[in-house]
C-alpha cells in the first residue's frame, strides 16, 4: 500500500483561544557540550511586584535544549553577581565554567522593563558581548529568547532559533460511542512550546500546514464541506483566503522563498501532479506531467529547483524538478521508500521520512557527500521541518499510541520530545526567522 504525508524589536501575538502548552522533556543529550552558567538576573524595582517571567531561567532553558549547552545549577553557583564589578572569575574557573551570563531588570516606565545582560569568557577574564533591551510584561518572555540567540550566536557563529515559533495540529476527542466528537486545531507556539494559540478550529481534518517566508501568514489544507481546499491564513489577525478547491486532491502546499508562488499538489485533470500558482495573480502552472502520482513539493532554499516525492520509479521517492519545470531527476537511492523531503537553510542537506524494516523513520540525506542518515528511533514518525538556522529537525511521532512531537539535532546527538496533557499532536513545522530578526 503506497503511503504519501500530506536592537530588537518583538512582535506581539494577537490569536484567539487558549491551549495547554507543550511540555518538553530532552531524551537524549550531547555529550561535549559547553559548560555555562546563567546567573539568575537581579530585579531591581525597590519593592514593586517582580516581573512575571523568570528571564535567566529560561535562558537557560534554551541554551540546554540546543544541545550546545551545559548551563550550571543554580545551586551549584559559588556566587551570584549580577553588575560586573562582582563577578570573580576565580570562582567559574574552580567549577570549569566557561562562559557566564549576567543581568538584570528594572521598571522602564509604565508595564515596561527594561532587560541588561552581559557575557564573559572566563578563562579570558572579560565581556564578550552585552545589550540593554527594552520591552514589557507581554514580550518578556520574547526579549529572553532573543538574548538566548544573541549568546548562542555569540558562541557558536550560527544564529540560534530560540526566539521562533511553531505550528502544528491537535487533535482531541470528547464522548464515547455515537456521541464522540473530534476537534481539530490548528496551532502556534513559542519554539519552546511555551504560550500555544489556536488560529483554527474545526471538526474537520487539517493539514500540512506551512509558513510563508515572513512568518505572517500559514497555508493549509482544510476538509471543511468533505472536499479538501488549500487555504492561506494571516497569523496575526486570523483573516483566511480560499485559493485551491478544484475537483479532486488539493493538497501539501509549499512556499516559495520569496513568497511570490505556492507549489500545490493538485489532480483536477486527473492525476495528481505539483503545480505552481503565483500568488498575485492566482494563475496556475503545471510543474509536472506524469501517470504516477507526485506529490508533497519542496523548495530549494534558492528557488530555482524543487523536490517532491513520486512513485513513478515503481515506489515512493525523492524526485528534483527545475522551478521552470522540464524533466526529473532521481535524488533517493537508499531503502524502498523514501517521502515527504525538506530542504535545510544552507540547502545542502534533506529530511525526510523513510521506512526502515516497515517502520517510519525521520532520516537526512547529505546531497554533496551522498551520506545518509537515520535519524530517528520510532516507528511511525513523519512530517520532518528544519529549524530555521538548520540546528534542529522537529517531527511528529506516536508514544503509547498517543501523537506527540519530538525533535533531533542535526548532529544526532540532542534528541527532545514535546507532548500535550491531553490530545493528540502532529504536522509540526518550523517557522521562519521574522523579518526584523532575520535583518538584526
């Protein structure tokens, strides 16, 4: 049976509903990772109420989930400075400590705060790196993130992804037997799991969502009426555009890194196959011609060549075509089924899903060295997006029968799992950098 997937300025989130967040517990950690301590920051508001997020702890937090990272206990901590002028480097020496992170907030006008933070080498005996942000209660939690990348690009040269969000889909079902319903919801939250929103709800199937390349918008296929149509939906005031519901499949719409086009899978003439709408138009192209079914479109980070999953070789493969469309190469050799690829930022490497001894499995192809990987441990794991800095790949996956998210380093070496208190979760996929961060 043939299987096919269907300095800073912070943005604030305005969506509707409340979900239970995602809790995230790390399976696996690296071995190597770079020992750091984040000294709780200072408040330093002369009595007024504390601020509602704890920003050094969840600096932490992320640094540790990157893999890179091996922050310190606090209660390990021969010291707590929080200016400068306290901190005695002898005491992160004795504990092998090789960068350390300080800070503080204090009030900065009315609901506001204004966040200080500074990173020292150790060993060097001086500051690397150190800002002063502005924000309010809203966005504390965002300017933490945002400092958790400023250190982690710091220190690694790549830029980190603490301070992007996710989508994905949930599922939850209420009553027994004739009564049961199911609704489904269609998801976004903090890279973290942290703060979910619910963007759409309905009783009907959604899928394969995917982000515009400026974050603010998502298309996604909807069973809404029994027939499935592509939609294209503004995140931030929940405002939906019909733009596919031709006779037959409509379906995995993928955008181009410019924005400009949509790649959808559609079968109106007959036989599925990937087309191209341009999306100030709405005028369609066909990408593909062929008796077998392609589908789920992917684009290179450069926009001149897509990937797609095809059976025309007798089984589910990955396939590359011009953007201008022409004829298709082979890109997967390896196993007996390979489907639902992705690129990576730097575009050298694939994810995708692929079986091994009839179970699903998360799996990275280098497309220079030809090496691939089997990345994942489950048996019906899928849906695959990158990070946006290409650190980490986020998958859908099944625990106790339960739909839950996991993600993997691209290195193999972190493994995470994200799970919901109640529901099913699935379709996970990575947003991209905002505009303002992707420009910083």
């Amino acid at each position: 049976m043939k299987r096919f997937f269907y300095l800073v300025l912070l943005l604030g989130l305005s969506l509707h509903g409340h979900a239970s967040s995602l809790t995230i517990e790390i399976t696996q950690g690296a071995e190597g990772a770079l020992p750091i301590a984040v000294v709780p920051f200072a408040w330093r508001g002369d009595g007024a109420a504390a601020p509602p997020q704890d920003v050094g702890e969840i600096v932490a937090a992320d640094l540790r989930r990157s893999g890179r990272f091996k922050p310190l206990a606090n209660n390990q901590m021969l010291s707590r400075p929080t200016r400068g002028e306290e901190v005695d480097f002898r005491d992160w020496r004795a504990l092998n400590v090789e960068n350390l992170v300080i800070g503080d907030i204090s009030p900065n006008g009315p609901g506001g705060y204004l966040v200080k933070f500074y990173l020292y080498d150790v060993y060097r005996g001086e500051q690397v790196t150190g800002y002063s942000m502005p924000t309010t209660a809203t966005d504390l939690r965002a300017t933490a993130h945002h400092i958790a990348d400023v250190i982690y690009e710091t220190l690694t040269g790549q830029p980190g992804a603490f301070a992007t969000r996710i989508a994905y889909v949930t599922s939850t079902r209420s009553g027994t037997g004739k009564d049961a319903k199911e609704r489904v919801e269609l998801r976004i939250a903090d890279a973290d799991g942290y703060g979910p929103q619910t963007i759409l709800s309905s009783q009907d199937p959604i899928m394969s969502p995917a982000w515009s390349p400026d974050g603010r918008r998502i298309a996604y296929v909807s069973f809404e009426k029994a027939q499935p149509s592509i939609w294209v939906q503004e995140v931030f005031t929940g405002q939906r555009e019909k733009i596919a519901s031709f006779k037959g499949i409509n379906g995995a719409p993928a955008w181009s890194p410019d924005g400009r086009f949509l790649a959808l899978t559609l079968s109106k003439d007959g036989n599925p196959d990937i087309f191209v709408m341009d999306m100030a138009r709405r005028s369609l192209r066909p990408l593909t011609r062929h008796p077998a079914i392609d589908t789920e479109p992917a684009w290179a980070p450069d926009g001149k060549s897509l990937v797609f999953t095809s059976d025309r070789g007798g089984a589910p493969q990955i396939y590359r075509v011009s953007a201008n469309g022409g004829e298709a190469s082979r890109v997967t050799f390896e196993g007996p089924y390979n489907a639902r690829a992705s690129y990576a930022p730097n575009g050298r490497l694939l994810t995708m899903v692929t079986r091994v001894d009839g179970q699903y499995r998360i799996a990275t192809l280098d497309l220079e060295s030809r090496g691939f990987r089997v990345m994942s441990t489950g048996r019906l794991d899928e849906s695959p997006s990158f990070a946006p800095n290409g650190s980490m790949i986020i998958y859908a996956t099944r625990v106790n029968d339960k739909g839950v998210l996991a993600a993997v380093s691209t290195d193999g070496r972190v493994q995470q799992r994200l799970r919901l208190q109640e529901g099913d979760v699935r379709e996970p996929v990575w947003s991209p950098y905002l505009q303002n961060e992707r420009n910083r």
